[in-house]
C-alpha cells in the first residue's frame, strides 16, 4: 500500500469565510484509513465547519478535502460514507424500520440486504423490539443510537459523527462507543468530532485540536497530553470541610480548582506540593483522605492548548 | 459510472424522497387547509347563490383545486426538513440538491394531480360531459408540475418556520387566483384584467379547462400549452438555482 492509498482523509489548506468571520483557517490534515481521528475544539472552533465540508454539506472559500481518493461533496465521496451530523434527527413521522428503509434506499442498498441489515444493527443497539414505533415515541439516546444505525445502513468505508453523545445517559453513550470500536476493529475509519475530553482519550488513535478555525495541535492523545510541561497537579482531599484560603500559604500552587470534596492544586513541583501540604495540614490537625500527583489530562493539554490560542 | 446511469440513479432516488415526502406530509394539518379546504371554502363562497351552472364553474374549481394542492406541499416541505433537522442527513447523503428538490417537486405534484379527480369525479357525477378527457389530463399533469415547481420558489428563504412560508405563499396564490379567470371568464375581464392575466399560469391552464368542458376558450389549445412549458421551465430553473444557493445557509 502506497502512502497516499493508506490515507482515509486528506485535508490541505482548507478555509470557509462567513462574511468577515474565518470559521476555518488554512486547515490542513491526514487521517490515515483505519484510524479512529478526533476532531476537537470548543464551541465555535470550527469543527462542525470542517466536518461539513468534508461530508460535502458545505462548500469550502479555499482549499481541498479528498474522502478515500474522491473529492469531498461528490457523489462517490458521499456514497462510501456514512454520516451522523451535529443535532441531526430521524424522521418523527416515520417508524425506526421505516428510517432505516429510507436511508438504505437513499444509498442503493438492495432492498433484502438492508432487511438483513437494520436488523442485525436494530438488535446491537437494543431498538429492534421497538423498531415499528414512531420515532417520535424515542428517548433521545434510542434516537441518537438509531441515527447511528441509519448512517452504518451501506457498511460505509468511513464513518463521520458529529457529538455523537453530547447530552446522552451513560448506558447510550457507552453503547455507542462500544459499538464505534467494533466498527473501527473492521478495519473502517472513523472521523469524531467531539468536545468531550474522556470520549476522545477512551476512542481516538489520532487527535487534532481546533481553535479559532486554526489547528492548535495533532498527535496522539497520550503525546499531546505529556507534552504540555508545568500542568502537573495534586489531587486532595480532607476529613471535613476546608476552604480555598487553606492553600493560600502554598507558594508552589499556581492555581486551584475545586472537584466535589477534592481539591485539585496546579503546580510544577509536585512533590514539594505533597510535603507542603501535610505538613500543612498537619499543623492545623486536618486528616487527609486522599492525596494523588496527577500527570496533565488531555482536558488539561487542551484548555492549555486553546486557552494558549486565546491569549495570542 | 456513465453519466446515463448517474442520471438514471438519481431520478430513483428523487422518487424516494418523494415518497418520504409523500408519506409525512400529505396528512400534515397546513397541507390539508391550504391545499383542500382553502379551495374548497374559497369556492363555495363565490359559488353559492349565484344560480350558476355546474358546468360554468368547474373549470374555475378545477383550475383552483390544481394550483392550491400542487402549492402547499413543494413550499414546506424545505423548511419543515429545516426545523426537525433532518435536512443535513440528506444533504451529505449522496443526492445532488436538484434531486432533493425534485423529489420535493414530485410529491407535490402528485398530490395535486389526485385531488384534482375530485372535481371531474363530480363532473361526471353531474352528467357534464367532458370533450377532450386526454387533453385535460396532459392539462393537468402539465399544469400541476408548473405549480409544484412556483411552490418550490416559495420556500426559497432559509428559514425554519414553515409558517412563514405558507403566508409568504398565500400572499402570492391569493392575488394569483383573481387574475386567472376562474371567478370571471377572461373574455368578460376589462382589458387591464386581461393583460395582467396573461403573467398567471393559471390562466392558461384555466383556459385549457374550459375549452375541455365547456368547448369555449380564450387562446388556442397550443398556446396555452405553450405557455404552461414556458413558465414550468422558467419556475423549474429558478427553483433549482435558487434553492442550490440557499439550501447550505439552513442547517
């Protein structure tokens, strides 16, 4: 396999102007085939705007975007693909069963294999037994997992979501997830665009940060994490209550952010923290409950990433 | 894949998405009022008490009945995908926008098409024998494309409130109906009347009706036939150029 036969998604320089507004800046990106790739960003990134050029729902100012080879918004490029777009829904009016016979006519599947198939998908998700049922009569995760079964219906090469489980209970979205590994372990590639920090660690390969419609950072999530320096923290937590003028003393705290009944202390020396702090707490007689050195989260390299952006 | 069978593929899967439409939109409650009650009530009110004869009226009924069903559905059915989201589902699916809008368009028309029975099952009802039964028919059809397509134009706006199309459209269909000879036959109309009828399709269609049922009408049969495929080609066109602009700005 060639080099340019192994990429799933290119992306080169691509740019969208909303009027005066840049929404996506000289975008460049490779999403190798097989590879779960996530897309994050806070609100108004820029994110949705790529997603929606590269699915072909928008056209870009400047730039190109090829989905397996083909240009992005033609006809091939959107026939190998399946897409589960940002607050999209299922047709109300219309049963699960009869969706997913829409969507699987839409895409020329033939009409036995797309019986097989939104049967066997129905059942993975747990919707089978209510698949005659207006979608109306759905739950917001039973539509969010249908909507999932509708985009799988032509065994795409390639997979687009949009939040997949932004505002979902747990059970969904843990169904989801699952069921995104079991696709991608087929050997498809997956493109996720998220601002959930856990979902990106727990799925993607590869990540790229967006802010400002400009590429903040890609790489794996293991390396853009360790490769933020000073964001190291302490974790603790006492017997009783204590407020935040507690820390006040500590001069190797940087900052402090308040998790339940934990404290999390922000610090380059961490283990000069730990000392610190018990024997603080140990001249005012508080008992610590729990105390851990955390390395940086990938939501700390990214608040650092974006945040970083902002300033500049 | 030939340019023939992209051709071909796509015409499929427009009378898909016309289905779809045709599925969840013909029972919706602004569907039924505009486009039958509306007619129907709009009808009666000029009809009852004026001791016509059935003969004289059913082509004005027939010409209203047509433009009002072939109108109500192709102009919400854009903002209706708007505002339940489910427009974005197929527009990254793979249909170019001519085909979303000519599923739009079909299932419009075919509405259109079977209401308009109605009026000739009472013609027939009402021993009014009809001359020309195929002409009427290519009439129809002809007539009832014309009129999804200016429904289509209606919904041209990005916006997400199909009620603010369907008062957009009935601010059109109204002034529309009273330009086109369906109350008053055009040879009756002042000449001012009559020129401002010639810019409705309606007109022509009206006109065909009558020379159908009732052996009189204004123009030729070729003519208004003419004009009919003059103003679907023209409404067709702007439809689907102005829909290719605007449909990316609704979602």
């Amino acid at each position: 396999m060639t080099a340019n036969e192994s990429i799933g998604i290119q992306v080169s320089n691509l740019t969208k102007n909303y009027g005066k507004l840049t929404a996506v800046d000289q975008v460049s990106f490779d999403v190798r085939k097989g590879e779960i790739f996530g897309f994050l960003g806070p609100n108004g990134a820029g994110k949705t705007t790529t997603a929606r050029i590269i699915t072909g729902v928008l056209k870009a100012d400047k730039g190109e975007a090829l989905v397996m080879g083909y240009e992005a918004g033609t006809l091939k490029a959107k026939q190998i693909a399946g897409v589960v777009p940002e607050t999209a829904n299922a047709y109300e009016d219309l049963s699960g069963w009869k969706n997913m016979d829409l969507m699987g006519k839409i895409y020329g599947v033939p009409k036995n294999i797309i019986k097989d198939r939104s049967e066997e998908l129905l059942k993975k998700v747990n919707l089978y037994s209510r698949k005659d049922e207006l979608v109306r009569t759905y739950s917001k995760g039973m539509k969010q997992r249908l909507i999932l079964c509708m985009a799988l219906i032509s065994d795409p090469e390639i997979l687009f979501l949009d939040e997949p489980t932004a505002g979902l209970d747990v059970q969904s979205s843990r169904m989801i997830k699952d069921f995104l590994l079991e696709f991608n372990s087929d050997g498809k590639t997956i493109f996720l665009t998220t601002h959930q920090m856990e979902e990106a660690n727990q799925l993607c390969d590869k990540i790229a940060i967006i802010d400002q419609g400009v590429i903040v950072k890609i790489g794996s999530p293991e390396r853009i994490r360790t490769e933020i320096k000073g964001m190291h923290s302490v974790e603790v937590s006492f017997e009783g209550a204590v407020n935040h003028h507690f820390f006040n003393s500590l001069s190797e705290v940087k900052s402090l952010k308040k998790k339940g009944d934990k404290y999390k202390l922000y610090t380059e020396k961490p283990g000069d923290t730990v000392v610190s702090l018990a024997k603080h707490a140990s001249a005012r007689n508080l008992e610590i409950v729990s105390l851990n050195v955390l390395s940086p989260s990938l939501e700390d390299a990214f608040l650092s990433l974006t945040r970083r952006e902002k300033k500049s | 894949m030939s340019d023939t069978a992209i051709l071909f593929q796509q015409a499929k899967r427009a009378w898909i998405i016309a289905r779809k439409d045709i599925r969840i939109y013909y029972s919706k409650g602004p569907v039924i009022i505009f486009g039958i009650l509306f007619p129907v009530f709009l009808f009666l009110s000029f009809a009852v008490g004026r001791n016509l004869p059935f003969e004289s009226l059913i082509p004005g009924l027939l010409g209203m009945v047509l433009f009002f069903t072939s109108t109500s559905i192709s102009p919400a059915v854009a903002p209706w995908e708007t505002q339940a989201r489910t427009l974005e589902r197929l527009m990254s699916a793979p249909l170019k926008t001519h085909t979303i809008i000519l599923g739009d368009i079909l299932a419009s028309f075919l509405y259109g098409v079977l209401v308009s029975i109605v009026p000739l099952i009472a013609c027939v009802g009402f021993g009014i024998k009809i001359s020309h039964p195929v002409i009427l028919m290519l009439g129809i059809i002809l007539a009832g494309f014309c009129f999804s397509s200016l429904g289509l134009i209606f919904s041209a706006a990005p916006t997400s409130m199909p009620s603010t199309i369907m008062m957009l459209s009935v601010m059109v269909k109204f002034p529309v109906i009273f330009i086109s000879g369906i109350f008053i036959p055009l040879d009756q109309l002042p000449e001012w009347g009559r020129i401002i009828s010639f810019v409705s399709p309606l007109t022509y269609f009206t006109d065909i009706a009558r020379l159908c049922i009732k052996k009189r009408g204004y123009f030729s049969l070729g003519f208004d036939f003419l004009m009919l495929v003059a103003f679907t080609i023209l409404f067709l066109l702007f439809a689907m150029i102005i829909h290719h602009i605007t449909m990316p700005k609704r979602i």
